[in-house]
C-alpha cells in the first residue's frame, strides 16, 4: 500500500506547508483538492514544472461536478490535465442531490462514467468514483447497482471511511471486503456523531463532525483487517478534513496509520509464539 495526504488549504502560504512536508514527513503522495490545481486546467503546460520536480504532489486530482453536458466538459478537462502530469487518477465526487435519484439515474450515471474512465485509460489515466454522504452513490446498495452497470474495469471505488460511517454503516471494514474487487483508493478520515441515537429514515447519521484521524468514533480496526484480509495494495489517503493544522495533522496521521499497519503484519520468523512444550 502507498499513502497520501489530503486536505484543503485555506491560503497560498497554507498550500506551501503541505506541498513542502510531506513528502519528509513519510507520505508518498498528495490528492489534490480542486482549489490546488485549478490554475492549471486552462494552462496545463504551466503545471509541467511543478510534476516534473515532485511528481507526487499530483498523485491523485480530487474533482466534483455533476454529469450534465457541462459537468462532463469539466471532468474531461480534469482528466485532461491529470494525464499531462501523470496523475494515477481522478477521484470523483458526484454533485447531485441523492434526494433526486432513482435507480434509473445511477445506471445512466454509471454509463456515462465508463465512457469518461475508459477515455481516461487510453490516456494513462484512471477515475475513481468517490462514494459520498448526500450523493447518488451514497449507500452500499448504490455501489452495487452503480458495478452491475459499469463497463468492467473502467472506473473504480473510492470509499471514504468517514463517509460510509456517516450512512450508517458501523463496520466500514464489511463494505470493503464487499467490493474489494473494484477498489482502488481508500480515504481515511474520522468524524464525530453529533446527535447520538438520531437517524434519518434511510439509516443514515443525522448530524455529524469530521475530526482529526483516531479522535473520532470510526472504528477502523476493522477497516484494516479488511485492507489486509483482501491483500489490497492501493492508495491509502489520510483524509484531513477536520481543520486542523496540516504539519500536525501529517505527523500524527501518519503514525496513526503505520502503527495500526504494523498490527495487522504477521511477526518475523524466529519471533512467533513457540508452542509449548
């Protein structure tokens, strides 16, 4: 697995912090939110520099939009830019109320979406969609339907832990051995519940706060004995959404995830329990 940092910047001197740790402080890349790389999607050529330094701050292109004629030319432009500067892929997030969907929609969605990702791939790209809280894509039930529709291969999953505990689903780490078979990035982010005991009819949490990595009540023992019950060796990324402050939030982040990696890493030889005698 590879790990990379996520958070938005509130100012240019704020961006440069992020840029600037953390790559020392142990992640391998960033995905980027849109305000970080939206300068260069009219002049793409002024990114080159900048990937060709430090080909990691690209990692992944976090975008959201709708999929009307013009929510496509935007997603295109952003796959556009993300194959110029070697992005592994473009993570989606659908700008749609999920109050307005029936299941017809998600199916149209899903073609829409393997055309746009199988363009994607011929440009050495990917996209992934982001499941997402109040999205059409926001239960594993939608997931579901979304695959059984997609052109196989041709987009992937993001699920967000913090998103699909706010849809009320308490075990984060069932989900992703569920679809284990078409993930390919995992955020990881935590949140708070703030009105205990209260849910909407669909079963999701009423209310709630995202909160720095390991200080809310996502349960993510789970989720890693899900990640290394599957084998999977994709894109681990801290998710900082909380906002708190990004030098601290990549240290501690950081240690949160290496630290429940290595519980989940069997002992080396010569240090398992011996049987006794």
């Amino acid at each position: 697995m590879k790990l990379a940092f996520s958070a938005p910047t509130r100012s240019a001197s704020e961006q440069e912090v992020l840029f600037s740790n953390y790559r020392e402080c142990g992640y391998e890349g960033l995905q980027l939110k849109a305000g970080q790389y939206v300068s260069y999607l009219d002049d793409q050529v002024s990114a080159l520099p900048a990937a060709r330094e430090d080909p990691g701050r690209f990692s992944g292109l976090i975008f959201g939009g709708s999929l009307d004629d013009t929510g496509q030319e935007e997603l295109r432009k952003v796959l556009d830019l993300a194959a110029r500067v070697r992005s592994e892929r473009v993570i989606f997030c659908h700008g749609f109320p999920k109050d307005q969907v029936t299941p017809d929609d998600i199916r149209r969605f899903a073609s829409v979406l393997s055309r746009l990702g199988s363009d994607a791939q011929d440009r050495g790209t990917r996209l992934s969609l982001h499941h997402h809280y109040g999205q059409p894509v926001m239960f594993p039930d939608d997931i579901r339907l979304f695959f059984d529709h997609v052109e196989p291969g041709s987009v992937g999953l993001t699920i967000d832990t913090a998103h699909m505990w706010m849809a009320g689903q308490d075990d984060v780490g069932a989900v992703l051995e569920q679809f284990a078979p078409v993930l390919d990035n995992v955020h990881l982010k935590d949140c708070r519940d703030d009105a205990p005991g209260e849910t909407l009819p669909s079963g999701a949490r009423r209310a709630t706060t995202f909160m720095p990595l390991g200080q809310g009540e996502v349960d993510f023992e789970p989720v890693f004995r899900a990640l290394s019950a599957t084998g999977y060796s994709g894109w681990l990324c801290v998710d900082e959404e909380s906002g708190a402050d990004i030098r601290t939030s990549l240290k501690l982040s950081r240690q949160f995830v290496v630290d429940r990696l290595a519980r989940r890493r069997p002992a080396p030889v010569g240090e398992a329990e011996r049987p006794g005698p």
